[in-house]
C-alpha cells in the first residue's frame, strides 16, 4: 500500500481540519479556509470535504496541500509526519499511532493565522517582483519591487519553518511573529491594501 492510501486510512478529512485548527461546528460544517467565507460553508465528511460557498472539493491530501500550499506528495509526507504515519507499518498500526507531539488548540489556531498571513504577503510580493519590475535601465526603481526584493526570502524562509520544522522551532517562531507584532502589522497593511484596489476597481467600474 502506498503513502497516499495509507494517509487516507489513517486520517479523515475531520480529523486533519481540526488538528490544523479549524472550528467544526454543527453539521460538521466549518468556515471554508480558502476563500473569506464568514459563515460556515464547508462541509467535512470522512472522505472528501466540499465547499458550498467557493466550490473547493477533494480528499485530505488534496485539504492539506491546498492549506499549506504544497504539492500531493509534500502534503502526504505532512500528514505522516504530524500524524505519526510510519509508511512501513501495516495501515492498521499506522491508524491507532498518536501524533507524535499532540498540539495545543491555541497553538494550532495561532500557527494556521500566521502561515495564512505569511502566505497572503508572499503572493503579494510575487505579484510587485513582476508587476513593478523596472523596464529599462532609466526607470525610477519602484518602491513595491525594492519590497519585494529585500523581503521575498526572507518571509520563503518563514512560511517554510511554519511547514516543514520541527514543533519547537514553529512554536518559537509564532512566538516572535506574536510578539514583535509583525503579524498584526501585516495583516492590517493587507486589508488595507485591498480595501484601495476595491475602491479603484469601483471607480474604474463607475
């Protein structure tokens, strides 16, 4: 039996969303974490989740690569890791495993915010690397391309220890993020940012 049949034995689509921290309420419904959904619009089975609100379906490696923006084969290696899945046990040893360091739902809640707006940052700095790109040689460097050439490593490096590190290092990384405020900041400047892009997409419109 292979990794992914493995991981699917072993881990519903329930069991992952709450372990990274998702809210399941009444129904086994949840606010969907891949769009801005305000009301409980996701519906978690045992297989397969789907989102009524943005369309968003598959099983739970599909869940856990779109949350964490890994591929198939890092989202299953993820889940074995978090979950204590030893690939070379038989399925049922792998199911009754425990993970290896049961996480605080406090943390968990905490880790998935930051990762989210370390993410959302990411993007967006991706996006002005190319978009405010200088055309020739005379241009006036933009301020949006000297952000995302000084900090695009560097917020990499973070999303990637919230990922793939140990649970230590993750815990003292959201500890700092926290405590420094630069998560707070962060996610105010992204709203901001977007509130002014709908404000210009309107007025284009108008």
């Amino acid at each position: 039996m292979n990794l992914f049949a493995q991981i699917k034995m072993a881990v519903s689509v329930k069991e992952a969303a709450e372990h990274y921290g998702l809210k399941i309420g009444r129904g086994d419904m949840a606010c969907c974490p891949f769009h801005n959904d305000r009301t409980p619009s996701m519906k978690l089975n045992e297989d397969y989740f789907y989102c009524f609100g943005c369309g968003a379906t598959g099983d739970v490696i599909d869940f856990v690569a779109r949350l964490f923006n890994l591929s198939s084969y890092a989202a299953a290696q993820k889940l074995a890791y978090d979950f204590g899945i030893d690939p070379d046990k038989p399925p049922a040893a792998a199911a009754l495993r425990k993970p290896k360091y049961p996480l605080a739902k406090a943390f968990q809640r905490e880790e998935l915010h930051c990762r989210r707006v370390l993410c959302d940052y990411l993007h967006l700095l991706e996006n002005w690397k190319v978009q405010h790109a200088p055309k020739s040689p005379d241009d006036t460097i933009d301020d949006c391309f000297v952000e995302a050439c000084q900090m695009l490593d560097y917020i990499e490096d973070l999303v990637d220890i919230l990922t793939f590190a140990d649970l230590e290092v993750r815990l003292k990384t959201v500890d700092m993020l926290q405590k420094d405020g630069m998560i707070d900041r962060l996610e105010e400047r992204l709203k901001r940012l977007e509130k002014e892009v709908d404000a210009h997409d309107k007025t284009k419109i108008g």
